[in-house]
C-alpha cells in the first residue's frame, strides 16, 4: 500500500469509517481505489443516470493485467482466464439487449463485439464449462470416461455383495482416499481381494483398491490426456484469436472498471437507502438530517457550516465529536461519490483538495513525546495543506487552557489566511470567546436537558455552551459535597459567567422551538399551495383536452362540409350536409340572454359587428340591420350594447335568393356579363357564408376563362382559386375559396 492509500485508510479509521467502506468495497465486482479518476462532473452524470434504472450486479471478475501480458506475449490463456473476458463481454450484452435510451443507451452503443470473439464465447457455457458437444473427439471421450466409471462403479458393488469378501468388509460404503474408490476391509482380506492398499485407518483397517477397477482407472487416466491435449490445442486457438482483438479487450477491460465503479456506488444506496451526492465547487458545508454511518437510531445533524471556523462547545459526552467526524466524513465521501444518509436537496457539500482529522492523542512512549509537542507537530503539519478541511478534536488538549487559548488564536487566524475550513470542538471558553467577535466564525453549542440532567445530543449554532462538568460528575456518582466544595473554588464570577451561556442557551433553546412551529405552519401552507396548484393543473389540463376535442369536431364537420361543396351531385350534397350538420358539437344555449327581453329599436351586438333591431319575429329571434345589411339570428347570440351614430350613408338593396348556390355556369356568356353574374354570385355565397364554390366558365376561345381569373384576381374576399378536379371540370372550372 501506497503513503497516499496509507494517509487515506488512516483518515477512514480517524473517522469511524472503516466498516462502512469495507460494505461499499464489497459491491465492486473487482478491487478498485475509492477515487474515479477522470471528470467527477462526468462521473456523476453517467451514476445519476444508472440511478434510474433496475439492472442486475455484474459478475465478480478479476483483474486483467496478466491477460493482458499473456496475450501482448502471445502467451496462452486459461480456459479460466478466457472466461473472465467472456463474463464481462457477455454483461455488456446484457445491458445492450436492454435497448436504454438516454446517456447510459449512448454508452452501451459503442460496445461492439468483434466475430472473432463470438467464435470463442460460444465454446463456454453460462457457468465457464467448456462446451465439449461442439467436439467431436471431445464428445466421444467423455462417453467413454463415463463408461469406464460405470464399470468402477459396477464393480465394486458387485465386490460388496460377494459372500468371500463378506467376512472383511467394515462396512458397506465406498471410500474416497486420494481421489480413489477404495473399501474398507480388516486384516487377511488378501486372500480374497486382490488390491492394492492406500491407508489405514484410526481403527487399524485397510483401505484397499481392488486390482479390477485398477485397470479402468488407468485407461481414464489415458482418456483424460487425451483430453486435456485437445483442451490445450484449443486453449492455443483462442489465446492466438484473442491476440488479434487485443484493442478491443483493453477497451471493454477499461470501460468495466469504468462500469464497476458507478454500478457499485448505485447498489450500495438502493441497497441501505442512501443518497449519492458529489462535491460542489467552493467549500461550503450545509448538512441536513446526516446520519453518520457508525451510529444505530442516532439524531440526524443538522448544520450550517459556511463559514471558515466552526467553533463547537459545550457539555462532555454530547457529541461534539462526532458532529466534528461526520462533518469530515460527509465531505471525504462527497469527495469520493460515496453514498451517505442525509437530506439530498438540502443539503450542500464544497470540494476541498484534502480532508486531515486531528482527533487522536499523540502522546507515545516510543517517541518520547508529549500529548502537547505532539499536537504541536501535527499542526506543522497541516499548515503544508491549501484548500483542505481541518477537523482538530479538543484543540486544548495537553497544555494550559489560557495559554492555549492566544496561541491556537493566532495558529487558527495563519490557517484560514492559508485558505483552509476548520472544525474544532473545544472547553475552552476563552478562546471561543476571542474567536467569536469574527465575522468567519461561527460557534455551535451541545444542547443539555436541564429536566432530565443527560445531553441531547442536540446543536444550537451562534452560542457558545457550558461544559456542564459538575452536573456530569454529579450524575456518575461524585458526591454532592464535593462537587459543592469545586464550585466554590470555582468561583462566583465564574458560575456567574456559565450562568449567562445557560441563560443564553435556553433563550436559544426557546427560540429554537417557536421557529419549529413557525416552520410546522409554513410546511403546511405550503402543502396547501401545492395542492391548489396540483388541482389549478388538473382543471388546465381537463379544459385543454376539451378544447382539443371540439376544435377536432368542428375541423371534421368543417371537411365534411367541404367534401359536400365538390360533389355534383345535389342529393349527395344534401346527404354529406346532413352528415356534416350530425357531427357538429351540439349547440349549448348561452344562459346569460334568457332573461333579457330585446325590443325593435335595441342598440345590440352580434359576434363583432353592432347594429339595431328593426324587427322581431318572435321571442328568440330578431331581424338585425348591420351596416345597411338586415340579418336574421337568435337573440340567445346577442348582447346589449351602445352603438356610435353611424356617419350618413348611401342604402343599398340587394335581392338574393334565399337558397344561393354552391356552383355559378357562366357557360355562352360574354366577359361583360360573365363577371357581371359572376360578382353577384360571390355576394350571395359571402352573405350565406359559404366558403368554397366553384364557377364553371368552360375552355371555348379562352377569353371568358381569362375575363373570370381577372376578376377572380381583383376580388377582395377571394383568398385562392384553382383549376377544378376531373371530375368536376378540370380547366373548364374553378373551385374559389373565400
């Protein structure tokens, strides 16, 4: 092992780790570092992905560096050897067979596998056997080694039941000694077994091998040369084929590895329920319901952790080291993409270039040092660092507090110039005191239940807490004397000073718990906007989908109207109207005019256009004059309104038949005429507000169909016109859409 790998194992067990990792290296199908080389961004994106899909673990495989030896030599390979190839080629297939879209379907694209290699993957079986029915000679050999076995077999049955060997057998078993049937007989057996003895046993029997099953023992001996030499030939061919496909192996042995770590990082959340989270890019630390992985049923840590120091105080045994290790273990495992057990969304994870723990006690006898000189020598050490996460456990340890207090002062303010973010669990209230006046420190305290007199194993940030040592002795049996006679040689500005931090505690404590219920009112309104907004959706979606439905009933109905205006024939038009009009939505009546009685003389509004009502033929129908135009419609489609005095006006009367043709046969009139007729006919088709009509002109001379296209031209409510179908006329017609 590596100094690297050294310092990383040492780190791991600094912060209770070591167990959890050894779980998460149990995923990889081959032994890997924790650290993916190449681009986390990248990484992190393809494990995301995984993420999202069910898929099997891939086999246990091992490493390839002497395959790949063997073959750069062209060595031969193992049939055991080949088969590790084959397992992961054959994953690989599996996840291609899958047919997945998305980063992980473009990543299983690029495998393609060779021919040469499937003339060797189908010679092994799912498990690694070497497939000899695709052998011949292979074939016939193995029925014979199967033969020769079932006359051993045969004839050592028939041994037990003869009535010579009665008297000398043990017993009636077949023994195995040395990979050789045998029995167990007693001495004189000589006389009637012929063998040859291969041990004795605790009893002082013989275990014998009788001479006729000798000799079929040695003709498989024979068979099984003869098979390991066909074995050996095609072991040749393979390693010789696999030789030539050298690019090809390096790169699936090189995306595996690739594989293997992403896949274990994915099943090792599903399996415990974890959270796969990566470094962000500054060193912020925000940490929300992180579990830490060595605790059973421990309080989730919360902590806001943006700032360069965290200062954390308090009562003895309440977990002030461990908020220091998980701290350092959430980012040493984001550093890593190694799952852990918090809150994804809200919580936040910095990158740093190391994570260092200064936790353990460096006193030691073989080096002659003391608790202080060495902590002195591990903080040398750290100032080497840039950009690392520091985490020093009770940073007074092994020296005189207020001493300590200016010194670690001064070595914290060199560390932070340094660019490094340090944890410190500390007693010391002096020196969190001069610390606390900085805007880049920020203090967290171990809350201590007064009422039960035990620790909460709870944090409240922006305080500094009290060491609470004498309710600590009191509660593991120190008598109440002398924890009496301690505070008075305490002093009295002294508990004085631990009763303001316990007064500022609990007033933090308090606050603490309205901001729970604030919080519990504010999640639950926020529950009731998404619901509101779930239904807003809802009711969106729903008024949607009927607005698609009618506009796909009035098109139809619209087609079939269409279709009607090109048939000759009348009856058809009749019928495809007909069709039409019974495809259309059914009209729902407007409820806001029932109640509103029109009179002649109502200034009213009609779709867009404002006109009068000049008479009414019944209740429900009025006749309208709009722009010197007199219309009949149903007063459900009106609307009260006040109309501007129209400017004076020249009144036109026109008389249009009240059934307008959808066709116009200007056939033997003159152009003069024609576009007379012609004018009049587009007039009624616009009043009865047809859109389509076709007007028949004929081909003759040409100068009636070129008088009709020039008219059609200077038309302003013609949209298009065209030369009419076959059927309908072709060039001696056109079909006019307005």
């Amino acid at each position: 092992m590596n100094n690297k790998n050294t310092k990383i194992q040492t780190l791991i067990n600094q912060l209770d780790l070591s167990q959890y990792i050894e779980q998460f290296s149990s995923f990889f199908s081959r032994e890997h570092p924790l650290y993916i080389e190449g681009d986390q961004e990248l990484h992190f994106r393809y494990i995301k992905e995984l993420d999202k899909l069910e898929f099997k673990a891939p086999p246990k495989v091992i490493d390839f560096y002497e395959i790949h030896g063997h073959l750069k030599k062209h060595g031969v390979l193992t049939f055991e050897q080949i088969f590790e190839i084959v397992k992961i080629v054959r994953y690989f297939r599996y996840f291609e067979k899958r047919e997945l879209e998305g980063l992980i379907g473009e990543w299983m694209e690029k495998f393609v596998i060779p021919e040469k290699f499937l003339e060797v993957e189908k010679y092994f079986t799912h498990d690694g056997k070497f497939e000899e029915n695709l052998d011949e000679n292979l074939f016939h050999l193995s029925e014979r080694v199967k033969e020769h076995k079932n006359n051993i077999s045969g004839a050592l049955k028939r041994l037990m039941s003869s009535s010579k060997l009665a008297g000398y057998l043990v017993d009636t078993q077949i023994h195995l000694i040395n990979n050789e049937e045998c029995l167990l007989v007693r001495g004189g057996f000589n006389h009637v077994l012929k063998g040859a003895v291969l041990g004795r046993s605790t009893g002082g029997f013989f275990y014998v091998a009788p001479d006729s099953i000798l000799k079929s023992k040695e003709k498989i001996r024979f068979i099984e040369q003869e098979r390991e030499a066909i074995f050996y030939e095609y072991a040749k061919t393979f390693s010789t084929k696999l030789a030539e496909l050298q690019p090809f192996i390096k790169f699936i042995d090189k995306e595996f590895t690739r594989f293997d770590n992403y896949q274990a990082r994915v099943l090792f959340a599903k399996s415990k329920n974890l959270q796969i989270l990566k470094s962000k890019k500054d060193a912020k630390i925000i940490l929300k319901d992180f579990v830490h992985p060595a605790l059973h049923k421990a309080k989730p840590i919360s902590v806001d952790f943006s700032k360069n120091i965290l200062m954390i105080t308090g009562v003895n045994a309440g977990g002030k080291t461990m908020l220091l290790k998980s701290i350092l273990a959430s980012a040493f495992m984001a550093k890593y993409i190694i799952p852990m057990k918090l809150n994804e969304v809200h919580s936040h994870i910095g990158s740093f270039k190391a994570v260092q723990a200064i936790i353990d006690d460096p006193q030691n006898v073989k080096n002659d040092i003391s608790t202080f000189a060495g902590r002195m020598q591990q903080f040398s050490n750290i100032f080497e660092y840039k950009s690392a996460l520091i985490g020093v456990d009770e940073i007074e340890l092994g020296t005189d507090s207020d001493e300590a207090a200016a010194l670690f002062k001064v070595i914290l303010d060199e560390l932070i110039k340094r660019g490094q973010k340090i944890v410190v669990t500390t007693h010391h209230k002096r020196l969190a005191a001069l610390m606390a006046d900085r805007d880049d420190v920020e203090l967290m305290a171990a809350i201590y239940d007064e009422e039960a007199r035990k620790p909460t194993y709870e944090f409240m940030q922006g305080i500094i807490g009290k060491s609470y040592a004498f309710e600590t002795a009191s509660r593991y049996g120190i008598s109440h004397k002398l924890v009496q006679e301690a505070k008075k040689v305490y002093g009295d500005n002294s508990e004085k000073l631990s009763m303001l931090i316990e007064r500022g505690s609990q007033l933090e404590r308090e606050l603490k718990q309205k901001h729970q219920k604030v919080d519990a009112k504010l999640e639950e309104l926020q529950k009731k906007e998404q619901q509101i907004k779930a239904q807003k959706e809802e009711l969106h979606l729903e008024l949607q989908k009927e607005k698609a439905e009618l506009k796909r009933e009035y098109e139809s109905a619209i087609s079939q109207a269409k279709k009607a205006a090109r048939e000759g024939d009348t009856q058809a038009i009749h019928r495809a109207m007909n069709k039409a009009k019974q495809n259309l939505p059914k009209e729902q009546k407007k409820q806001d005019n029932r109640a509103i009685e029109f009179k002649v003389g109502d200034e009213v509004k009609y779709h867009t256009q404002s006109g009068v009502i000049v008479a009414m033929k019944s209740k429900n129908e009025a006749i309208l004059e709009v722009n010197g135009m007199k219309i009949r419609v149903k007063t459900m489609y009106l609307k009260p309104t006040k109309i501007v005095k129209a400017k004076p006006r020249t009144d036109l009367t026109l008389n249009v038949e009240k059934k307008a043709g959808l066709k116009c046969d200007l056939h033997g009139m003159r152009a003069v005429e024609a576009t007379e007729v012609l004018d009049k006919f587009l007039n009624d088709a616009l009043i009865n507000g047809w859109d389509e009509v076709i007007v028949y002109h004929g081909i003759g001379t040409g100068k009636l169909s070129y008088a009709v296209k020039e008219f059609l031209k200077t038309h302003p409510r013609v949209k298009k016109f065209e030369d009419a179908p076959q059927h309908m006329g072709r060039f001696g017609a056109k079909i006019v859409t307005l």
